[in-house]
C-alpha cells in the first residue's frame, strides 16, 4: 500500500521557475554573457542577451559561439524544467542572419518531444524586430539528480 506522504507537488509551472531560479543561481556562463531567465514554463523557455562589442567577430557581427550558447542555454532552461537533470546529448543549429551590437537576442525554446529519458527541442533565435537570427535543436538525455530540493533528497544541479 502506499502511503500519502503528505507533501503537496508544486504546479507544473511554478516547478519550473524554481528549477530556473535554482540553475540560473550556479549558472556563471549565463550570468557573465548577460543573459536573462524572460519566461520559464514546463518544457518551454525564453532567455535573452544584449549582444556587446566584445562578443563581435572579424566581420564585425556577433561570434557564432555566442549565439549558439544563448540558444543552448534556452534549450537547458526548458529540458530541466521539470526538476529532472538532463544533459545535451546532441544538438546543432542553423544560422539565419547576422546580429550586431547593441541588438536583443532573444531565444525561445519549445519541447517538440518527450519520451523515457530523451527529449527533442526547438529554439529560435530573434532580434527584437522578430527577425530569425538562427535555428537550433538539441536532443536532451535525462541523468539522475534534481535541479532543486526535494524532501528527503539531496540537491543536485546540472543543465543542458
């Protein structure tokens, strides 16, 4: 038989402003690249960045490498937003248009799957005039852990 322990679950989406305000809190890389937690709900996210003058390449645009880790920061946003651990197994993207200094980028990721431990996810990346910048998926695989505290468990962190 089993027992009600008497803990009442959290609401889906409140759940995943926790766990985003738990990775957000142990995530340096975001932080440092002035990155924002916008929106957050199960399976889904929505971050942005500010591109700077030091994120720009020889051609004057913003280094691919940033946008990707924005894109792939939305991605870890909304595959732990369930207070499970997963981790990048794959991802890649495709880029659009350029971006410059000075622009808002900002990416939306949406969970296209989820099944076992895996999941599929899609972000879009845009400049505040709606224009696509790029398009990323990343497949996410679900490891041991939580991202926030749950009773009788420790507190573990990780992301995509």
């Amino acid at each position: 038989m089993r027992r009600n322990s008497g803990v009442r679950k959290a609401p889906p989406d409140q759940l995943a402003q926790a766990c985003a305000d738990a990775m957000y809190e142990r995530d340096i890389a975001a932080r440092e690249m002035g990155i924002t937690v916008d929106k957050v709900r199960e399976g889904f996210s929505m971050l942005s960045m500010e591109v700077r003058p030091e994120m720009l390449n020889g051609h004057g645009v913003c280094h691919g490498g940033f946008i990707f880790a924005l894109a792939d920061t939305a991605f870890a946003y909304a595959c732990n937003s369930r207070d499970s651990v997963n981790l990048a197994q794959s991802c890649s993207i495709e880029f659009i248009s350029p971006a410059r200094a000075g622009e808002r980028l900002a990416a939306t990721a949406r969970q296209h799957f989820q099944a076992n431990r895996t999941g599929l996810y899609d972000v879009t990346v845009r400049r505040a005039d709606g224009e696509v910048v790029a398009e990323f998926r990343g497949r996410s695989y679900r490891v041991r852990g939580r991202i926030v505290r749950s009773k009788g468990r420790r507190k573990r962190g990780g992301c995509a």
